[in-house]
C-alpha cells in the first residue's frame, strides 16, 4: 500500500529543526554580544550552527526534488528554506564582522538589535508548527504582528545608534565598522519578518 | 444576486491611491530638500505618508485573502503592493538619515534625484490606471521607457555626486553621511522601475 | 505549416549568447585589474559588454512576450535574463566605482574576486547548454557545486580584504573606497551562484 505521509511530514519536521536551530543560532549571537569574552569559540559556535542550517536547507532541497507530491506548493517549501537561512546569513555575517574589524567592545545597541532577533526566531519556532495544521488563525496573527513590531523595534535601535555614533567628533574607521555591523544585525530582523509573512502566507493559502 | 464588480475594482482603487500616495510623499520629499528649514515637521509630512501606504498595502493584503476571484493574478496583487511600499521605504528611509546625520544642508545632487523620483511616481500614477484596461500597449511603453530613462539618469547623478564627495580633501564623515543618503535616493529610482516592470507585465498578461 | 521549432530555440540561443557575453564582462574585468593602464578605453570596452548583455535581455523578454508557447516555463525565462544582467551589472557597478574614486591601484584582493567571477562564468557557459537537454545530472550537479565554491572562496578573499583594510592605522577613505568595490564584486559572485541555481532548478524540472 501507498504511503505518502512519511514523505510529507518530513517537511514540517525539517522546517521545525530548521527554526530551532536559527533560533540556537541568535541565542548565540546575544550570549557573543553580552559576554564578548573567548570571541574564536563564540564565533564558531556561530558559524556551526549556519552550517548545520546550510545541511538543513540542502536536505530541505533534494528531497523537494525527489518528492512528487508536497504537503505544500513547491515554490513555498523553497521559499521558507531559503528565508530561514538569510536570517543566519545575517547572524554570521554580523559575528565575523566584529571578529575581522576587531573591535573593542560592542556598542550597546548591538545588544539590543540581538535581543530583538532572538525575540523573533523565538516566535518563528511558535509559528512554524502552525504549518501542521495547529492553532488558530488569531494565534498566528499574533505573532505575525510581534514580530512586525520587533522589527519596527530594531528600526528605532538603529536610528539611535547611528546618532550616536555620528555624535560629537566622530572617528570615522570606528563609524564605518559599527554602522555596517549595526546594519546587518538591523537587515536580520527583516529577514525574520521575511519569514513570519511567508509561513502566514502559506498557512493562509492551505488553510 | 451575485455582485462581484464592486469587488473587483477595489484593487484598482486601492492601487490608484497608494499611486497617488506615493506620489505626494516624493513631492514632500522634494519640498524638504528644496527648502531644507523646519525639518521636523517637513519630515513628520513624509513619515504620515509613508504609514497611509502601509495601511492602504494592509488593507490591499487583507482584501486579498478574502476575496475568492480577483481581477488580477492574486500573486501580482500582492507584488504590486509590496513594490509601491519599497518606493515609500526608500523616501522614508532617506530622509530619517538626513535627520539623525544632522547633516547641515543637502548636496545638489540629492536634489536632483528627488526631482527624478518624482517624475517616475507621476509616471507611475499615469501607468496604474492601465490596469483597468484604459490606454494602449504604446502609451504604456512610452511610459516605461521613460521610468527606465530616470533611472539611467539618477545613475548619472549619483555617479556625478560620488565624484565630488571625494574630491580634493574629503571629510570621511561628511562622505559616509552622503554617501548613504544618495544609495537610498537612487535606490528610489530602482523601486521606481520595479513598480513599472510589474504594471507592464499585469497589464501585458492581462492584455 | 507550422513552425514552432525555431521560435522554441531561440531561447537557448539567446542564453548562450548572454552567457558568452556575461564571460566577455568578466574577461575584461581580470584584465583592466590586472594591467590597470588605459582605463578609460578599458572601462569602456566592459561598459559596451553591458550594452549588449541589456540588449540580448530585452530581446529576451520581446519574445517572450510574443511566444505562445515556450520551451520552458515563461516565468523561468524572465527569471534567467534578469539573473544574468545582474552579474553584468555588478562588474560595470565596479569598474565605474574605480574609475570614479580615482583609486590609484587595485588592492590584490579585486583581482582575485575578478578571477573567482570570471571562473564562475565559465562554469555558466558550460550549465547553459544543458537547459537544452544535453548532459547529465552528474555533469551538471558537479557545475553547481564548483560555483558555489568559488561563492565560499570569494567570502573568503572579502574576509581577507576587510581585515588588511583596517590594519594598522587605516585611512578612511581608502576605506570607505575599496569596502565598496570590494563588497560590489563579491556580490557578483553571489550573483552567478544565483544564475546557477536557476538554471539547476529549470533543468530538474523539464527533467
């Protein structure tokens, strides 16, 4: 007899790890920024666990195309994989940036841009379960809207760190480094809301 | 009985407005630059716009996930949608810098490439109601040439505007501040022409 | 009769031809990093390679949009040219930028981002031809890999560069110069991994 549904949960099982696992990754990144202490073995510890969502992503991929029937459109199943891993895109860039600029120590909106990313992945692992079938729409609304809320959040850290950087009379070298550093930890709250609209995208089209 | 019209045109009316919304904030945006005095409030009258086009993509969202039949393809509603908003993103986002960098007074080359994006808004108010049917494929394509051809041109400006920020002694500080501000300025201009690619392809597929 | 046969394969021709042409790019590219002499002439022999990149996409797109029938899904096509104007754009994006700043030479770094470019596009010009059906899976799994490598690779000469910019006590605006044109050619490689990752999905598909 047939048995298709083995071959269709293994997408919600392989998206959950892969939401765990970016979420691991921004714990990561706060445990960097407030400790920053030991940076090559924090770093790693990083730039491990994109690997392991870069595994994810690619096992994601080949059995997408060794699948003939899906639990959900094609296109969305590539689309999910790929804004999960821009959002550890971001985190690992943003870590191997303080590493090369080696920078003192952290501007303390860095922080806060990272409380606001793990915040987020926090809600994606709550959302992405809703792909099974579970909770209600409401529910899923709700976090939608945090997470838009934390991106608007990361927006306003942002701003302040930039004004504070161009403060006073400003070292240039020290503005290039934390303005870019600042910009991708900003650019991965995006991503986050990237992925919260592509899971009630496709909740709502299944629904 | 059945009334699906009113229905239908919604999206056309929706899309008119955020056209027209998105117009009226690149004036402001010319405004501001041209006067360059009480910038708070010039400033808060480009952020009021760009929350109008935020809720009027909200309400564009919300209607598409309730309607069953839509007169475009529900995916080129919800691209659409998104691009108008990145034109609006990109103003914003422009003049917020210009604000936190308490830059003295704009380079003539940021100007120039407000004047630009305003003139493919205007355009784009003009290519929108084409949706609905209205205008012929020549008076389309005029009009998406002419978005392409601003977007030539503030690649012009902004290579001009790159040239003289670094000529003679530059002020690192004053480079990165303008620097930033004239990527953001032209970047409009691509957001420009995304908006206009996507009309011309809604409009051809549904020709 | 009916003739479908030519109005299919001209698709393929014109890939090929943007294929061979976006190499052409890249070609130059190496050589005006590695001789650094009569840039105006050189620059301008990659700005015209852009030319016809632009002119073959927009042949592209008129044919399509007069195809009734394609040989692979219209969408695809559309995503394809865009793709591959995109790498274009990146290296005249580059070139123009060190013409502009008037660098006085390159820092060792672009050179060997042009070579991971120019290698990258080679590999395209041999996936190109398998859209029309020609080799195998292997033969082409082995492609992607190498592009996606040489992607790795150009992080990795990105990473080497950041790092010998801000030694010592850096001038910024050297800086600021050579982090742009540095980040744009990586980016290029980004892109060709993208064209690769298209053409590997339209192969899988029409399998």
């Amino acid at each position: 007899m047939f048995n298709v549904i083995p071959r269709e949960t293994v997408f919600f099982d392989l998206f959950e790890k892969a939401a765990a696992n970016a979420h691991a990754c921004t714990e990561s990144l706060v445990v960097f920024l407030d400790r920053f202490d030991d940076l090559g073995n924090r770093a790693h510890r990083v730039k491990d666990l994109e690997h392991v969502g870069d595994e994810l992503t690619h096992e994601t991929i080949e059995r997408l195309n060794k699948t003939f029937i899906t639990p959900i459109d094609r296109e969305d199943i590539h689309e999910l994989a790929g804004r999960i891993d821009d959002i550890l895109d971001r985190i690992d860039t943003a870590v191997d940036r303080m590493c090369l600029f080696k920078v003192e120590r952290p501007i303390k909106e860095a922080g806060e841009l990272a409380r606001c990313i793990e915040r987020s992945t926090a809600l994606i692992c709550e959302m992405i379960v809703m792909l099974r079938g579970r909770g209600t729409p409401e529910e899923l609304r709700i976090r939608v809207r945090e997470v838009h809320r934390l991106e608007s959040e990361a927006d306003e850290i942002e701003h302040r760190a930039l004004v504070s950087l161009f403060e006073g009379t400003p070292d240039p070298i020290h503005v290039i480094k934390w303005k870019n550093i600042i910009e991708v930890l900003e650019s991965a709250t995006d991503k986050c809301e990237d992925v919260a609209n592509v899971i009630e995208g496709i909740v709502l089209k299944n629904a």
